[in-house]
C-alpha cells in the first residue's frame, strides 16, 4: 500500500510486514498516487501543481505541469492518465 504524507510532503509504501519504507520526499503536498500496468507511481503535486513519474528503476521525472492544484489522478480502462484538476 501506497500513502501520501501531504504535510510530510513524500509517498511512503507499507509493506505486508507492516514495514514502513519512503518511496519519494520532497514533493510539495502529493495528492493521489496510482500505479499503472507496468509498476510505474505516478504522483501529484497539489502545492506545486505538476505530475511525477517514478519509474520501477527509482528515476523520477515531471511529466506534465501547469496545473492548479491537481487533487487527483487515475487511469483510465484503456490507460490513459486521467488528472482532476
């Protein structure tokens, strides 16, 4: 499981040992965090108004921005990144 520390401003994945491991900081107020077919995190920036990328490799990238405030984000049945906004 995946969560969002917004005031912490990073992802944290709880394992099924109840482990805690940090998946990302420093990104300002993430918001929503899906995952698509191929494992890759996908996290919004709800302060500073872009989507990140993490690959399965640990590489992160801003794929899109200019957005205000994006809550939350998903993917559609047939893959497409939806983004609220």
């Amino acid at each position: 499981m995946y969560v969002t520390n917004r005031s912490g401003d990073s992802v944290t994945k709880i394992k099924a040992s109840g482990e805690h491991e940090t998946v990302y900081t420093d990104i300002s107020a993430p918001a929503s965090i899906p995952i698509d077919a191929d494992d890759n995190i996908y996290i919004s920036s709800y302060h500073d108004n872009y989507i990140l990328k993490i690959t399965t490799n640990g590489k992160s990238q801003k794929i899109s921005d200019g957005y205000h405030t994006p809550t939350g984000i998903a993917f559609s049945n047939s893959g497409k990144l939806l983004i609220t906004n």
